[in-house]
C-alpha cells in the first residue's frame, strides 16, 4: 500500500521541523523523514543564534549566553564586550523542535534517506525512501527539501529538479570537534587566518564549563587536518589540556541563495535553498523562519488545489522580502575580505582597536544577528570603508 500525505518534509534540521510544525498546525497532513536515525544526531554540537530566535518552549537547549568576543587576525588581537547572542545545543535544541512538530500533528520517521523524488509529468509528487532491505513509495501532494547541503543526499531541489550541484570552488568544508577536559571560559574566540581557514575562520565557542567546540571552516582544504593543525598550533590556552570527544563534519554553499527555491510540487528551504549567510556561516535564524514561510506556503497552495511553480513563488517572495538583502551582504562582505584575506583582517582589527562602538557593530556584521543598523555603524566608519572597499561599502548599503 502507498502511503499518501499533504506535504512530505525531506530533512529534519531545523527548517524542516519548522515547516512541519507550521504546515501540521495549519491542518495539513505531514511526514518529515529524517536520514539519521534520531533528530539531531549528528548535526554540529553547538550553534551561536541571536537571542530572540530562541523562544521559552526551547530555551533548555541553551549552554552559555555570549558576553566576550574574542577576534583573531594573523598579527592582532582584541576582545570585545557585549550582549552577542547565545550559544546552544544544537542536538537538544532540534529534539525539542521535534517534539513541538509532533505536539502540532506531524509525523516523524527516522532512518529514512529520500533516495529519489516521485515524479508525475514534471511535477514532484512525493519521495521514495529506501534503507537496508526496505524502500517505500510515499505520495504526496508536495515536497519540501530541508535536507541541507551537506552530502550526496541533500539539495535535492537542486540536484533532482534543477540538474546541477553546487560549485566545488565555492563550496566551504568544515570540521568541529566536542572537546572534553577543557578550562572554563566562556568567551567565544573567532580565528581569520588564510592558513588554517581559507576564505572562511576558526572558532571555539563555550559549551558548558568542562567542554568547548572547536572547529574551522574553509575552501580548498581537508577539514579533519586543517582542525587538527588549528588545535595543534595555535595553542588556544583553553584548550592546552583538553581532548575531543566527538567530531561534526559539514560543508557549506558559499555561492548565496539558489536563484529558484521552488518548482512544480516542491519547496526548498535553508542550506537546501542555500539560504545562508556566507561571512559567517551562519543559518539557523533562515531555517526556522524559511522554514515557517514554507509550511504556510505549501498548505495555502494544497487548499487552492495548485501546486504549480507558479503559485509556490508566493514563497520565494516573502523569503526574499525578508532575506534577500541581508544575505547579499554577507556575500559583498565575504568576497571583499576574500582577497588579500590576512591583510585586511590585519587591518580590519587595527581598524576596530580601542572602539567599543565599532567592535560591537563587527560581530553583529559578521554574525548578521543585528544585522541593518551595524552596518550602517560600522561601513560609515572611514578606516573600516577602506579596508572593505569603497565600492563594495557603496552597494553594501545601498541593498534594501
């Protein structure tokens, strides 16, 4: 017997358990399956998220509230104070998401790689899951891909639908580990170094007082040595005594959001829509809210009886309204810091010595959690322009 549903979710991350929980609140029939074998199994540990993103149902999650920075160059180094966010726990954090999906009506299967979308004409139509020994056809009335950009059975939007993959030369690779035995600090240090992380960085965020993660991001480079050779040689005091426990490896689309996130039957949203903000990295804020904006989407669209391209593109209206400006950037940022990368770092930290005000606007810039009024602070600032780049500055805030 085939199963049939209203809305099939591929992925459950956080903008897939987004969208189920808003499309099965709005009455839709959902199932969202899930490749690894529980919610939140092997995601990245530790995830720094503005504040407000974290609502009461899913504060347990949280592991150390972000009061230090602590920003690295090749040959400078400054700390900074501040209200900058909070560092949680992302395993816990997508559990309790799930538990609120499933509070709402949603259905939830484990263990269920989506190998192949079912097809009817040039419309999706539902999924075809198959693991060991067992394959199941599941019909559905629409598709939303959430399964991320991460290996060869994600973006499936991209890679089933639109027939290409994302750009090896844009595409940043990363590795993290859990390190046990650590000192307590709970400061959060972000590395910029083109050796260990080329056109990306090196973080250690707190994660509860004996443990911390540790992990760098970059193109052209085998995560798990670049890690190691960070840990190894630059000597971070926190970690001189501490040990991993777990390892989290990922890979990131730096080439900005998907130029089409819908079409006939199916929905892609966060790192599947490559809905993420370069400078950083960092996506959760998109998932969720994408996430919500495709749940509403895709119930509207199956009460209308049109799941056309057509119709959908109401989502990629309000994802863009939303969106679209802050993540483009991110990317003007990112490239302008691309070239010459230790130099301008060098300069960028020279820039921002002794200036609070401005310390403050970088980390929101680079983490784009405050992101419109920081920007204007920190662009305006003549030492900070030419580092950036008078051009790149001109159209930075010129985006609406």
């Amino acid at each position: 017997m085939v199963e049939r549903y209203d809305v099939v979710i591929a992925g459950g991350g956080p903008a897939g358990l987004a969208a189920a929980r808003t499309a099965a609140a709005e009455g839709g029939k959902v199932l969202l399956l899930e490749l690894q074998a529980q919610i939140g199994g092997q995601t990245q540990s530790a995830t720094w998220v503005p504040t407000n993103v974290i609502t009461p149902p899913l504060k347990e999650s949280i592991v150390a509230n972000t009061k230090e920075v602590r920003l690295h160059s090749p040959h400078k180094e400054l700390s900074a104070s501040g209200d900058f966010g909070t560092i949680i726990d992302r395993r816990l954090f997508d559990k309790l998401l799930a538990a609120e999906a499933i509070a709402s009506g949603a259905e939830l299967w484990v263990s269920c790689p989506v190998k192949e979308l079912l097809l009817s004409g040039d419309a999706v139509r539902g999924a075809y899951v198959e693991a060991g020994g067992w394959a199941e056809r599941i019909e559905s009335e629409l598709v939303i891909d959430a399964t991320g950009a991460r290996g060869e059975w994600s973006s499936l939007l991209l890679r089933k639908v639109l027939k290409r993959d994302w750009k090896r030369e844009l595409l940043a690779l990363s590795n993290e580990y859990l390190m046990a035995n650590v000192t307590n600090d709970q400061s959060v240090d972000l590395f910029f170094t083109s050796y260990f992380a080329p056109l990306g960085h090196a973080w250690v965020y707190p994660f509860g007082k004996r443990f911390a993660m540790a992990g760098v991001q970059g193109v052209r480079i085998h995560p798990d040595a670049a890690l190691d050779e960070f840990i190894g040689r630059r000597g971070v005091p926190r970690l001189e005594r501490a040990v991993p426990v777990a390892a989290f490896r990922g890979q990131l689309p730096l080439e900005g959001p998907l130029s089409q996130t819908c079409a006939n039957g199916i929905i892609a949203a966060g790192g599947a829509a490559g809905q993420i903000y370069v400078l950083s990295g960092q996506g959760l804020r998109y998932a969720l809210r994408c996430g919500e904006i495709a749940g509403k989407v895709a119930i509207d669209a199956i009460t209308e009886g049109n799941v056309s391209a057509g119709v959908l593109a109401d989502y990629e209206r309000q994802w863009r309204a939303e969106f679209d400006a802050e993540l483009r950037a991110g990317q003007l940022l990112h490239s302008s810091l691309s070239v010459s990368h230790d130099q301008r770092m060098d300069a960028l930290l020279s820039a921002l010595e002794g200036k609070p005000k401005l310390q403050r606007a970088f980390i929101d810039v680079f983490t784009g959690f405050r992101l419109e009024g920081s920007l204007k602070v920190l662009l305006k600032d003549e030492e900070i322009s030419r580092v950036f780049g008078r051009e790149t500055v001109e159209k930075t805030l010129a985006l609406k």
